[in-house]
C-alpha cells in the first residue's frame, strides 16, 4: 500500500482496536447485554446544523463500526427522522431529520443494534448569525485576487511541515510545498486591498493528505477540515472576519468533481456507485465539448464526465443523491 495516507490509517486502526475493548469492559460490568458507547466512535456529516434554515432538512451520514443496520431514534430535542437509508458499505448510515419549527438546541439520537447494544450521538443545531439568510456573494462588480495559498505568503513557518502529513516542504522543488499559509494571506489583506480588489479567490484549502504534488490543493481528503499546513478551521474564519473588515470577500475553492485517492472514502466506499467507473480508474476523454454538444453521443458524454483526470483523483459519482447532499451540504456549512 505505497499510497496509504498514514494519517488515516493510523485513525482506523485505533479504532478499530479500541472498540473491542470498550465492549467486552463494558459486558462484563454490566448484567444485561447493553451497553453504551463513547461517542467518539461515531462520526457524522456534517458535524452540526443550524435551525431556522430554509430547507428544514438535513441529511446526517453516520460512519462507525456496523452502523449500517442500526435503528434511529431522536431522545431529546424537537426533530423527526424523515428517512433512514443503509447503502452498501455496513459502516455507514445516512438519517435525514426534519428539523421544521426547531430552535437552536442539541439533539440526541440513539443508534441501537440487533443485540440492544446503542451508541448515543449528540447532534447540534446551532443559531444562526443574524442576517445571514441574505449573505451577499460575489458579482459583476468584484475585482478577484487569485491567491494559490502555498505561493502566496508564508505566514507562520512553524506549520510548514505537520507529523503525519508526508508531503513535505521543500522550495527546491517545483511540486513540493513552499510553506504558504492562511497567516500569510491575513498579514497581506493591505497589499491586497490597495490594489482595488475586493475578493480574493483562494485555490483549495481544504485538507489534502496525498503523498507528494499536493500543494494546489485540488485532491480533497476531508472536506471539513482546513489543511493543518495552511492554517486550521478557526484561523480561516479569522482570515475571513479579518478580510471582511477591510471590505474585501473571501470566495472558498471547493473541488466536488473528485476526491484525493487517500480520502478514507477509498478504503470504506458507503456505496459501490460512489466514486465513477467501479472505483476503479479510467482516464477522462477531456471532451470537454461533448457536454454542450447538442448532438454528442452518450459514451462521449459519459467518457468525459465520468472518467478520472489522473489515478490519485477518484471521479465522485454526483447522481447518487447522498453523495450529492452530502456536497451540497458540505458548501452550506462552510
Ligand atoms: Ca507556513
Ligand atoms: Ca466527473
């Protein structure tokens, strides 16, 4: 496994051997076969919500150990589970709540297995920021600053290089890393600003955990997670509150065509249509005018569409509607 993203492996491996553990401890202090779990042992996407959204649903993929055929159900806080759907992949769950008339408050769900074994997940609803229903995006009138953060500033040398992450830093080398970062794009909002833009576009940022050529950042594996070498989620809400005071917008880069082939979703597919041709891959045709072509034939479109730019970025198949929300989803929270 030349490609294994050390990071994930070494997440799946505690799990999986913590698990164990936690249930034969818990079996033997307790009479009755039930028992609870630590909720670390679940994951949920995305990781919290908020009320009063227009579309009072949010569709919840759960990730933990045998999930898949678990029974839902909400204990505390004002939702209902509209619907509850296994794919093919037993570690996954995808439970969409109505949360119509909730106010801020944090929900709990029981997820419960055919031995009355449950596992508790605590979800979060959370209040929205005032006026943030008529947030204004970008339009005509912007001047953008494209920014490939890597190039740009290096803002804190001390991020440079993260453990567990082997793509190192070296400027010698055109595909490595050269150390930029979110700190050096905040220590330069004023240049910025004084060249009369008023947004800057920002190539990816969210984590890409690859082995080597990652610093464009279009090899996405953890699409909620800001990539530890440019910063963290908190110093990207900065850059924006910072940016925002000097007028100037922050437009976020999101690659949702493909994955990074060491994103957990490779190792633990939730369905076998997940990721386009099998998950297996085959090159895109780059007939890129197959998809205005009026008259293209079918394989043309779908050759293009659905094939993989380069081995290392795995095709995300968008008409499975859960990967679609969880996309879709995925943009709203950011
Ligand atoms: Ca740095
Ligand atoms: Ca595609």
């Amino acid at each position: 496994m030349v490609n294994f993203n050390s990071v994930s492996h070494a997440f799946l491996l505690n799990r999986y051997r913590v698990l164990p553990l936690l249930l034969s401890t818990a079996v033997s202090s307790v009479a009755a076969p039930v028992y609870a779990l630590q909720q670390s042992e679940l994951e949920v996407y995305p990781p919290n919500w908020w009320a009063g959204m227009q579309n009072p649903e949010v569709e919840l993929m759960i990730y933990g150990e045998g999930v898949a055929d678990d029974t839902v159900s909400i204990d505390k806080g004002k939702a209902i589970i509209n619907r509850v759907k296994a794919l093919d992949s037993e570690n996954y769950l995808f439970v969409t709540l109505d949360t119509s008339g909730a106010r801020a408050q944090e929900l709990t769900l029981t997820l419960t297995d055919n031995d009355g074994s449950y596992r508790r997940l605590h979800y979060s609803l959370e209040k929205r920021k005032e006026g943030s229903a008529s947030r204004k995006g970008f339009g005509p009138e912007d001047a953008i600053y494209l920014i490939a953060p890597d190039r740009f500033a290096n803002g804190n040398s001390a991020n440079d290089n993260v453990d567990g992450y082997q793509d190192k830093a070296d400027r010698q080398l055109k595909g490595s890393r050269h150390g930029g970062d979110i700190q050096g794009i905040v220590d330069n909002l004023d240049y910025i600003k004084s060249m009369g833009f008023t947004q800057i576009w920002t190539m990816p940022m969210l984590e890409n955990a690859m082995d080597k050529y990652s610093y464009h950042g279009y090899s996405t594996t953890d699409y909620y997670t800001i990539d530890p070498r440019f910063g963290s989620n908190d110093a990207f809400l900065e850059l924006s509150e910072h940016a925002k005071s000097e007028g100037v917008g922050v437009i976020m880069d999101m690659v949702l065509n493909h994955i990074g082939s060491n994103h957990k979703w490779l190792e633990d597919t939730p369905s076998k249509d997940w990721i386009n041709n099998e998950g297996k891959f085959v090159g895109t045709t780059h007939k890129r005018e197959s998809l205005h072509d009026p008259h293209a034939i079918e394989s043309d479109i779908k050759g293009f569409s659905d094939g993989w730019f380069v081995p290392t970025m795995p095709d995300l198949n968008q008409r499975n509607p859960h990967l679609a929300n969880y996309l879709v989803q995925n943009a709203i929270w950011w």
